[in-house]
C-alpha cells in the first residue's frame, strides 16, 4: 500500500507492505539522484537479522548507533556527524534511518542539521516506529532533564514500513506499537469487531493513514496534529514518574493504552460521552491484546504535577476527549475532576 503524505514539495510516500525495504534503491534513484553515498544509521543489535540486507542502489556504509533510547543524545549526534564528515558524505548523499524510533529519530535530526540539512529516508522496523515515529518530519534528541527537547522539523525523502522486518520484533515491542495502533482505531472510529478481525497490514495502514492525514494538514502541530496525543496527557505523566525513579515498567505504547483507556473514562465523568463509549474502548483495546489498566501504586498526587508542569494554568490539565462534537483538544478540564477519574480508574481498573 502506498499511502502520500501531503505537503507540497515536500511531499513523500509512505509504503506498507511485506519487503518495503527491497524498494529502497528505486526511492534513492527517485528522489535522491545525485547522491553518490548512502550512510545506513542502525544500532549493532540490528545488523545480524536476515533482512538486514538492504541495497541503497548507490555505494553504501553502515554507522552503527547506539541501540534504542541511548542513541537519542547530543554526544551520539556529534560522533555520527563526524563519521558523516570521515566517509566524506556529501549535501547531495542520503542518509537512511533503519530501526526503531530512537533510531529514526537520531538519523532524522542528523539529516536536519549535518550540512545545514541533507536527505533522509528512512526504514522503520518497529511497529511503533512504522506507524508513528518515521512519519511526519519530527526529530530530536533528548537531553538529561527531559525527551525530545532538542531537535527540528525535517521531512524524510520516503518511509519503507516493511511486514516482514516485525518477524524478529519481541511481543512486548509489538505491543508498545498497537498502543498508538488502538489509538488511531479509536480516533477513527472503528469497531473492536474490525479491530479484531484485522492483518497487521491492516491495523498499520489505518494508523498510517490517519497519522499522514493529519501531518499534510497541520504539519507543526498547531491544530489537528494535537489529537494524534490522545491518551498521552496521562501516557507522559506516566512517562514522567518511570524517569523519575517510580516502579514502573512501561514502554510508550503500553502508557498511551492506559491513556486512551483513562481519557474514555474522563470523557465519561464529565458528561461528554457516554458508558457505551468507554465499553467501546476496553473493546478495541482487548481486541488488539492490550491489558492496560493503571499499574498499581502509581503515585496520583505525582501523576498529576506531571501532567501541569508545562502549563501555565495553574489549576486545568489540557486532555484530547471524546465529545458531542467528537475528538477534540479541551485545554480546561479541572485538576480536581482529573484526580476523581484518577482514583476511580485506579480502583475500578476496566
Ligand atoms: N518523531 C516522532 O514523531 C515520534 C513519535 C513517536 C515516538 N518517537 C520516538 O520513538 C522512540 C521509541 O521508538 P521504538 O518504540 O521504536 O523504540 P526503539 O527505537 O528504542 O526500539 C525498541 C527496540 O527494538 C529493537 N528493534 C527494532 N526493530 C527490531 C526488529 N525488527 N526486530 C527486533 N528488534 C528490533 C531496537 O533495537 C530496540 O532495542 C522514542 O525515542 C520516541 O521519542 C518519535
């Protein structure tokens, strides 16, 4: 399936199907004629699977990164950009991201800033990362006081969501990437029956789809972009407290499920959707296997100072919620009502 991303000259194609990744030279012929270097940006981990063969069309270089998280730092950044510099990787080479978020996170922001902005395409091998990370021209790393806080807007040239590359992923990672997929089903309306019944080319097209859609309408997140953080209002906070040292053990996807499964029952309490809808909500994400009730023993006096620390209304959360005039961001919704849902999820569980 090849499913556009809108954004006039910088549009590009998103393709889901099993051995995406054999269409990485014809891309790189496509869109990147001139380059005469392809610099693959993958952790070491990666490189002994079977379908780590992939075939840039042009003389090719691997950069080995840091696996996972760890490879999102400024000192990682530097050292990449040196070996850029030391395989004499020029404005008019390409750069691919091959692996999870973190991965294409990193080789995206590279591509930002190495040479004041060179080519990306990138090859996402986590659910995840297929159906969120890669899409949309967000990059960044992180720093020691919080995610994402240095980084750029950069579109990639074209994104290579390869099935067959999901063979090799753990379960728990798989299910990290149906958080956002549960998400996305939600968002759009979709039936626990559908959900159920659905390929896993199915339940990324959907997610890629709804993600590609919005990021042509409002590629900086002014408006619609927001709703993509449904569920993570609470998903972050969760986030928050694990960084901090609380027992947790949650991957993203995991926390955004607990989200989406809260903001129904938030909705619920503040009259704007009914039971039937938080019932609709347990469904879909039962039918995608995911547990996703509070953790116990989350502290909710801490969960809450999380949510408000980058606001500067003092007593209102913002929350994306469900409503008569269906998803939509409710910037007021009072600390108060918040810790209620809070205690009542956490006691009630779904
Ligand atoms: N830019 C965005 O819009 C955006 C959106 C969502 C998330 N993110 C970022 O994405 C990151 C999380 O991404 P993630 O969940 O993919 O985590 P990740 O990149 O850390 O990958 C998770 C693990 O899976 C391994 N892995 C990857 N592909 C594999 C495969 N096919 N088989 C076996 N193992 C494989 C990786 O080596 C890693 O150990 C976070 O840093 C987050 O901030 C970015």
């Amino acid at each position: 399936v090849r499913i556009p991303v809108d954004l006039a000259e910088r549009s590009y194609d998103v393709i889901v199907e099993e051995g995406a990744r054999t269409r990485l030279a014809k891309l790189v012929a496509e869109r990147a004629p001139r380059a005469r270097l392809a610099a693959i940006v993958a952790p070491a981990a990666l490189r002994s699977f079977d379908w780590f063969d992939l075939d840039p069309g042009v003389e090719s270089v691997v950069v080995e990164v840091p696996d996972g998280e760890s490879a999102k730092t400024l000192g990682v950044l530097e050292g990449l950009c040196e070996q850029l510099s030391g395989h004499r990787f020029s404005r008019e080479d390409v750069l691919v991201g091959v692996g999870g978020g973190a991965t294409t996170d990193l080789a995206g922001f590279a591509a930002a800033v190495y040479l004041r902005g060179v080519a990306v395409c990138h090859v996402p091998t986590t659910l995840l990362a297929q159906v969120d990370a890669a899409i949309g021209g967000k990059t960044a790393v992180d720093l020691a006081v919080g995610k994402n806080l240095v980084g750029a807007f950069h579109q990639p040239l074209g994104v290579l969501c390869d099935l067959e590359v999901l063979a090799t992923l753990p379960e728990r990672e798989r299910r990290s990437g149906l958080g956002e997929v549960a998400k996305c089903w939600l968002l759009e309306g979709r039936t626990p029956e559908d959900a159920r019944a659905a390929s896993v080319a199915e339940l990324t097209t959907v997610a890629v789809s709804l993600k590609a859609a919005i990021v042509a309408e409002d590629e900086r997140e002014g408006g619609r972009r927001a709703l993509l953080n449904y569920g993570h209002t609470l998903a972050h906070a969760l986030e928050a407290l694990q960084l901090a040292g609380a027992s947790l053990d949650l991957t993203h996807g995991e926390a955004v499920a607990i989200g989406v499964a809260f903001a129904a029952r938030l909705a619920a309490r503040l009259g704007r959707v009914g039971r039937d809808e938080v019932a609709l909500h347990d469904e879909v994400l039962d039918a995608l296997g995911l547990a996703s009730s509070m953790p116990p023993g989350v502290d909710l006096d801490g969960a809450l100072a999380a949510m408000g620390r980058d606001k500067k209304a003092r007593h209102d959360l913002a929350f994306v919620l469900d409503g008569p005039n269906g998803f939509e961001l409710v910037p007021d919704v009072s600390t108060s009502e918040v810790r209620d849902a809070l205690e009542d999820f956490q006691r009630e569980g779904r």
